[in-house]
C-alpha cells in the first residue's frame, strides 16, 4: 500500500494485471492536491499476499474493503485502471461504502461478436491463442537474460510511447520475485494468475454495467497499442474489436443513467501517457458525484 496523502473525499487507486502501484506513482500526487489518495497491490502482485490461492472478483473486492477499514475510511471511490477498472466497477455491487467508481481502459478482451469485420471462428482461436500464450507464461521463471530482459524490453517500450523508463524498470523490479530455486519470475504466481485470467475471461462487464446504481465513469483509451511481438496478427484483431467495443461503450452511456463513457487520447498505458488528464477527468468525477449531479435524469421542458 502506498499513502498519497492530501485531504478531502478518498479514492483508493488500483493497478492493472501483471503490474503493481508504481503505476500511479505520476497520477497519485496529482489526486492528492484536493483528495485522501492510497493505492494498493491487488493480491498476487506487487508486495501483496495471495500469489498461492485462487484469484477472483469477489477476493480482490474483499481486499479493497480491508485496506479501507484498515485506514478507517467509511466512504471512497474506487478508480482502477485496466484489471483494477474492472474490480473498481465490481465494487460497485459488493462493497458497501463505494461512493462511485472509475475504470480506465478496463474491458479485458471482451466477447467474440465484438470483433467488427471478422469471422466468429477466426476470433476465437486468435483469443484462444492469446490465452494460452498467457496461461503458459503465467508464474514461469523469466527466460534468457531473466530480468535484465524484461527491463530491457520496458526501455524499449518507454522510449515508443513517450514515457517514464525509470517508472516502467521501478514497476518491474516491484513485481519481481526469486522461487525456491532462485530463479526470477513476475508477480502474479501461477496459481492466482491463472484465476486471473478464468476471471477475466468469465465476468459479464456489460451485465455488470448495467446493474450499477451508483456513479460509474468509464474512459477509454483513443490510441492504439504498440504492436505484439511474435503476433503480426493482434493489430488488426484489437482494431476490428477497438470497434465493437466503442459501440457498445457508446450504446452504454445513451441507455444507462450511472454510467458515462470518456476518452484519453492515449494508449492503454495512459497512466504514464496522460497522468495530468487523467487525474482531471478523476477529480471532476468525484466532484459531481459529491455534488449529486451523477446520474441525475435531464429535466425535460
């Protein structure tokens, strides 16, 4: 857990898959001008606990609730990015004393008929094909330079977006850890890690979504991601379901009164992209739900 400090309503911050708090290291201070900020380790990443037992919605709920009653915070909104998006909206529905929620670029890879343009049967052994290439790496000891090649690798990546490589090699070193052999592998462990990835690919975001009747900002990100090595083929799959998605986000914010969809013009790392619209787009949020302008149905003269 890392305490931001500041005063005023509380956020809790919550990271994406694979990776830990040191992603809100440039956003955090930003929130905590005008907000009580913490951000956490989900379990299984970073310094949390849990990297043994199965990962879930519900356990990385019951965590958030823990570190707020550890803190004595009655009330906070909870604003996660990529996977912590999609707890912060899970904590919506099963976390009492969430004032509101924010997700930021949390979708997972969504449902085969969100691909516009490509072959149902096509789609699934592509997604199928990108699972298990996660599953098998999942809690594996780091391969050839071991983590001097992951940090390599983040050099090279900061350098392509624009953003902080010491921040991207601080996450890194975070989330890395020795086994009984001594060897190096990334946070999360395999048995949580393959929960993860059961949980992602089982929750039902839209159902979710629509169920919600408290504040829910969802921000999507307008650029697209560098390209996967080793998969020539992810471009135009993310591209076709880039599309179906932001469809579906946009039918989304035109029938449901709790939610509202936004953009960053950013990738998916938009933390370190975009911290300062980020957190703007954050502050406001919170600032009409306290005001009790979310969700309020237009007046109709």
């Amino acid at each position: 857990m890392r305490d931001h400090g500041g005063n005023g309503p509380a956020l809790l911050l919550l990271h994406g898959a694979g990776r830990n708090l040191v992603d809100w290291e440039l956003v955090g201070p930003l929130l905590a001008e005008g907000h009580r900020v913490v951000a956490m380790d989900l379990r299984g990443h970073g310094k949390s606990g849990g990297g043994d037992e199965p990962w879930t919605f519900e356990g990385a709920v019951a965590d958030v609730g823990a570190v707020l009653e550890e803190l004595g915070i009655a009330g906070a909104v909870v604003v996660g990015h990529s996977l912590g998006g999609m707890v912060a909206a899970c904590c919506l529905e099963g976390l009492d004393g969430t004032l509101g929620a924010v997700n930021l670029d949390g979708h997972g890879m969504g449902r085969a008929e969100q691909y516009v343009g490509l072959d149902r049967g096509y789609v699934e052994r592509r997604l199928a094909e990108v699972r298990a290439f996660a599953d098998a790496a999942m809690g594996r000891p780091l391969p050839g330079g071991g983590l001097e090649g992951v940090l390599a690798y983040n050099a090279v990546m900061a350098e392509e977006l624009g953003v902080s490589r010491e921040l991207l090699e601080a996450g890194g070193r975070r989330g890395a850890v020795r086994n009984a052999e001594g060897e190096v592998y990334l946070r999360p462990e395999r048995v949580a890690g393959l929960g993860m990835q059961e949980a992602m690919a089982g929750i039902d975001l839209f159902g979710l979504y629509r169920r919600v009747r408290k504040p829910l900002l969802i921000v999507r990100a307008l650029r697209p991601n560098p390209s996967t090595p080793g998969m020539p083929w992810m471009d135009e799959l993310m591209a076709a379901y880039v599309k179906g998605l932001h469809a579906d986000l946009d039918e989304l914010a035109r029938t449901e009164r709790w939610v509202e969809v936004a953009g960053v013009d950013a990738t998916h790392a938009m933390l370190l992209e975009r911290p300062r619209e980020v957190a703007a787009l954050v502050a406001d949020f919170v600032r009409r739900v306290g005001a009790g302008e979310w969700g309020v149905p237009p007046q109709r003269g």
